[in-house]
C-alpha cells in the first residue's frame, strides 16, 4: 500500500453514523486500502452528546485486498493540546502530532518516535490545502489537498475527499509515507471533522 506517491483518501458517505470510515486509491484509482475509526459501544454512544474533538479515537489503516493492518492512530482524551499518536503494524510508535494552540489556517507539529520536532502541517486560511514541510521550512514532505466533490455532497454531508502528493525524497522511506498519510487523514478525521 505504500508503493505509490500519489494518494486519494475519500471519506465515505454515511447518515446516522458515529465513526468515519475512508477509501485511500492509488493514483489509477485502485482501491488499496482503508482508512476506519474504531470505537467502543460506549464511545459511539457518547458522540451524540459529547463534541468529537474531546473524545478519545483510534483509526486502523489497512491494505487492500487482505485487510493487513498497515498503521494506527490514535488520540487520547484532552482539554488544550491533543497529542495524536501513530502506530506501525507492530504497535510501534513512529511518531506523533501536537495541535497548536493558536492557528488561524489549521496545522499542526510533526514529532518522530524519539521527540525531535522536525515537521510542521501548515494549512490556508480557507484549510483546504496543506503543506508537510520541515521545520526549518527548506524541505516540502508532502500535499494534502481538499478536492470538491460536487455541490449536493458539499451542502448535504460532511463527505470529504483529499488528494495526498508525497514527495519524491521520500519513495524508499515506509515510515514517513506512513506519518504523512497520517497527517493527511488526522487532518480531516481528528482535527477538522469534529468542528464542522
């Protein structure tokens, strides 16, 4: 699943759902994995009551056709900062996000598994189009850019779907593909879905 460069993750069209659930395409279109919220009984209970964006997740990426479990994210319960947090298939971690505490245009901080700070997702101020780029600001690492669907899936559900461009650096590097995709569903899943 992360032989491509080139990612589409569209978000399924669901009524009534408490959980989201994504389709990630290669650049031909291929289906090659998914992208699923996993929540306790409990959890998608307290959805309806509670704000999304207080709530603990966990979301399983994995590969098409054999359901391998390719990565996790997850997030913790909090009230300032969330700390999002990505797993290898092996419950490794490889790095984490950190919400900032005041942004305008969305984003977030990139952290490796040993809490070097080397990326940030810079976001527009509209917050359809984001950037992976080191924190010197020198190195591009990614894209992540929100597509329009069409106008009645715009105005009747909160359906989205983004086109994730890596960089070419970093074809031979499984780890930060994985962290960039996570970037791009964390985006939309944990920090954006929730206040929309």
């Amino acid at each position: 699943m992360l032989e491509p460069n080139r990612f589409m993750i569209k978000e399924q069209v669901k009524f009534l759902q408490s959980y989201c659930t994504y389709d990630i395409y290669d650049e031909k279109g291929h289906l090659i994995g998914v992208a699923q919220e996993k929540l306790s009984p409990l959890t998608q209970f307290l959805r309806w009551f509670v704000h999304k964006n207080l709530m603990a997740t966990r979301v399983e990426v994995r590969e098409k056709p054999d359901d391998a479990l390719v990565f996790t994210i997850s997030r913790r319960m909090f009230l300032l900062q969330s700390r999002v947090e990505v797993h290898d298939s092996l419950g490794e971690l490889i790095g984490y996000f950190k919400s900032r505490f005041f942004s305008f245009s969305g984003g977030f901080h990139v952290y490796d598994r040993h809490d070097r700070h080397f990326a940030e997702v810079n976001g527009n101020l509209i917050g359809f189009h984001y950037r992976v780029i080191s924190t010197e600001g020198d190195l591009e690492f990614g894209q992540v850019t929100k597509q329009w669907t069409g106008l009645s899936l715009e105005l009747f559900t909160t359906a989205d779907t983004y086109a994730v461009e890596i960089s070419e650096e970093l074809s031979e590097q499984p780890v930060a593909k994985m962290l960039v995709l996570a970037a791009a569903l964390a985006t939309d899943m944990i920090f954006k879905s929730g206040s929309r």
